[in-house]
C-alpha cells in the first residue's frame, strides 16, 4: 500500500510541476496568417476538362486530361488556364456557348467523334457537361480556349 500511495503522490507531483513550469514559461510567439483572399461569395472554380475519341463520354478513349482553376486569374495544367477561365466568365460558365461551331467554318463530314467533357463546379453550381464533335475539323473550329489543351 505504501508502494502504491508513494506512486500517486509523485505522478501528482510531477503533474502538478509540469503546469507550474507550463504557466511560468512565456508564450510562444503567433506568426501572423496570410491575408486570405477576397470572398467572392462563390464555391472555388476548379474544373477537370478532358478530349477523348468516341461519341459519347461514357465510352470514348481519354487521350488528353487537364484541370483549370478560376477561382483567381487562372491555375491548374490547363497550357492558357487565364485565357480559358477568362473565355468561361464572358460567357457566364455556358459550355454551350464555348463549344458552338463558327457558321462559316469548313470542315469535310466525316464521321470522326471526338468528345470533350468539362466536370467539377463552376461559381458554385455542379457542372457535367459533354459535347461531341463530328471529326477533329470540327473540334478545332469549335473549342474556343477552353478546350484548347
């Protein structure tokens, strides 16, 4: 018993040194946090866009995958990711808008699919979004700086 007591009294002690010890040492210096950026009032920008062969999504070979970010001017492995998120704003994030092709375009009319699809969320609204090309004529007339990549 006399083992016993002796223990609790010395685990005490040196519990009771340790906060004493703890509330005499002087506090550690805070550094000082980065400026957060400004709140733009939306959920970050961040896309992951892809250009496959195939008609649809769902079933096409990915030969390239990049991502963009737009929450600032522009990051992500996107090659113009300033000039893509810039290309996205004037259209209001309408994918629709970026993939039209030009009316005065000339392609052949080979049927060559290729689809490009945009996923992720663009100023806070969930984005999945397809659109196939009829041949690579047709994509390059047509994908504007989002999915020139």
């Amino acid at each position: 018993m006399r083992y016993i007591s002796g223990g609790i009294a010395l685990g005490a002690a040196l519990a009771l040194g340790g906060l004493a010890t703890a509330a005499t040492a002087a506090p550690a210096p805070v550094a000082a946090k980065p400026a957060a950026p400004a709140a733009s009032g939306f959920a970050p920008s961040e896309l992951v866009l892809t250009i496959g062969y195939g008609d649809k999504a769902a079933t096409a070979s990915i030969q390239r995958a990049v991502t963009l970010g737009c929450s600032s001017t522009g990051v992500g492995s996107h090659p113009d990711a300033p000039g893509a998120c810039d290309q996205l704003r004037a259209v209001g994030g309408k994918f629709d808008k970026v993939t039209k092709v030009q009316s005065n375009a000339v392609c052949t009319k080979e049927w060559n699919p290729i689809v490009v699809t945009a996923q992720g969320v663009w100023e806070g609204r969930r984005v999945n979004y397809e659109h196939t090309f009829a041949n690579p004529c047709a994509m390059t007339v047509g994908q504007g700086q989002v999915f020139n990549f």
